[in-house]
C-alpha cells in the first residue's frame, strides 16, 4: 500500500516549506527542490537536495502516513550546524523549554483574531490567559493544534493566550537537537491546520508598537544544572559567559527583534545584558523554584519569536558548554 510523506525543511528566510511524496515502500528517499524558489539558490544553479532525518505520524492524514523533517545540503543549512554542535558532548543531557508564542490573523481581515479595522482592543490586562469569547477567540483552532501535535508524537507541555488579544504561545521541552526539530514540526502544523481555518500565524517580533511582542523564550539546563546540589553555581557561571556574548548573541534572535527588546512590554533593553530572580524585565530570568531548590533552569527571554531555533538552541549550548563551530547570522 502506497504511503504519503510530507517533506518538511526551512527556506533561506528560515520559513518552513513542504511538498508531498507518495511512497510505494517503507523506505524514505532522499529528494530535491527548486532553490531559486526558497531565497537559497540561483536560478542556474537550483537545485537542493532533501535529507530525510526523523519522521513523524502525519495526524491530518492519519493512518500510516507521515512527516518527514529534512536537513538540506544548502550551505546554510542549520540543522546540520547545530547538530554538529550538539554532538560534540551529548553526554550533557541539554534541555531545552522553548515557549513560541505567536499571533493568529484573520485571512479575511488581515488582523489578528478578536480585532477590528476601525478600533484597537482595549489596553492589556484582560487578554492573558483568557476565557470567554468576549477575551479570546480561535479556540477550536487553538485545541485541533494541540490535539493534531500530540498525535504527531511533538513534545508538548501546554499553550496559553498571551497578552495582546489574539497572541498565544505554545511550549515544547525536549533534549538537544530534539527540542528545535520538534519546535519545527509544531510551526509546521500551526501554519497547515490554519489553511482550514482560514487563519494563518505570524511570528513576528514586534506587530504592533503599543502591545507586547512575540518571543521564543528558552529555557535551558543541562542534566548537571537540574541535578547537581551545586546546580545553582552553574547556572550563575553560565549566566556569566552569556553576559561576554551579549552583543554577538542579539544578531542570532531574530529579524527586527531589537524592536521587541526596547525594555517596555515585559522585555529587556537590548542594550544592557542584565538578570534576575522571578523577573520579565531582564535578559535572564532565574526561576523561583531554581532559587528555592538550588539547581533547576533559567530562561533566556531575549530570542524573538521568528528567530531560527536550531541557531537559539545550538547557540546557547555552545556558549555555555561548548567550543568552537560558528554560527550563521
Ligand atoms: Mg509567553
């Protein structure tokens, strides 16, 4: 019986693509694509091909069907730039706790859910983990996601509607390169389950100027952190190195993220590398429970919500662990 796969790669915008193959067996080829169509190759030289590395149920399609996450061999690709910086010390056990949050637009209006053309939502304050349609809206959209990215296998913990009417965030935790890969298939399954209803999402930084943004907060440990009765000393030595690459570090989080990073609307300013306890306005945030208990997590709330997750997640290990791959801007 035949089976349909869904390739599934980034563009040379870091924007997810896919197309259909019906396969004949159990194996999963290898494949290509138009470059020249994907901001990655020239016209005269075009081609890209497509290397199937994990694959997943395909829950829109159901039965045996599925989705197949590619790493590429354009130059840039950068799920093949942070699995080499993953793999140079696995034994670390890094996690990561990444929470995308997002807009919902109307294709019919071009706005986001709940606003209209002629008038502004009211002022923050009620929207934020909302209930009640006159608070929040697109549920449905919001449960089929969910329900659809567990069938997947993705490694959900939850969602929440955020601040501004119409943002909401959903958060995967997984270990290493895991966490980015599964971060992708969930965009993938934001963006085709929209089409049926007639949605689509923005990962846009900074939308609207008076409204808070949207982030890709990380939250980060490696198994020494979370266990050791000395974790809270490594976090601080972490938090340490992070600090000397600030400045390098704001050009991976993300297009137009300085925007977001203005110091207002629950974010850092850019300008200063800061952190601290229980805080929304600093770069680090330090967990209550990580105070408390002496080891944990800390979370990164500098990376924007387009940023490229591979790069967030593999750069953060590899400026706290690691040695010496360079990253892509
Ligand atoms: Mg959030």
């Amino acid at each position: 019986m035949s089976q349909i796969a869904e390739y599934i790669w980034l563009d040379g915008h870091g924007r997810v693509r896919s197309k259909t193959r019906v396969l004949d067996s159990d194996i999963i080829p290898d494949w290509n694509y138009d470059g020249s169509s994907t901001y990655q190759k020239f016209v005269s030289d075009s081609e890209v091909m497509l290397y199937p590395v994990k694959s997943f149920p395909d829950p829109l399609r159901g039965e045996s069907n599925i989705l197949v996450l590619c790493e590429t061999d354009y130059e840039k690709c950068t799920r093949r730039i942070a699995r080499d910086i993953f793999e140079q010390h696995p034994e670390l056990e890094p996690m990561f706790g990444l929470e995308q949050e997002f807009f919902i637009y109307d294709k019919s209006t071009n706005l986001p859910v709940g606003w209209m053309a002629d008038s502004a939502p009211e002022p923050q304050g009620d929207y934020y983990c909302a209930v009640g349609a006159d608070v929040c809206q697109s549920r449905a959209y919001m449960e089929c996601v969910l329900g659809y990215a567990l069938a997947a296998g993705i490694k959900l913990t939850g969602f929440n509607w955020e601040v501004a009417p119409g943002q909401a965030e959903f958060q995967v935790c997984a270990i290493g390169i895991d966490a980015a890969d599964h971060l992708i298939i969930l965009r993938y399954l934001l963006m085709r389950i929209g089409e049926d209803f007639n949605l689509y999402v923005s990962f846009d930084n900074k939308p609207f100027t008076n409204w808070n943004g949207s982030g890709l907060h990380t939250n980060f440990s490696t198994k020494e952190m979370r266990e050791n009765d000395n974790g809270i000393d490594m976090i601080h030595t972490a938090i340490n190195k992070l600090a000397l690459t600030h400045h390098d570090d704001l050009k991976l989080f993300g297009e137009n993220n300085h925007r977001r990073l203005s110091g207002k609307y629950e974010t850092s300013s850019a300008a200063k590398f800061t952190y601290g306890a229980a805080s929304r306005n600093t770069s680090i945030r330090i967990p209550t429970s990580t105070t408390k208990d002496k080891k944990g997590y800390f979370e990164d709330r500098r990376p924007g919500a387009n940023a490229n997750p591979y790069i967030i997640t593999a750069n953060m290990f590899k400026v706290v662990c690691g040695d010496d791959e360079s990253l892509p801007e």
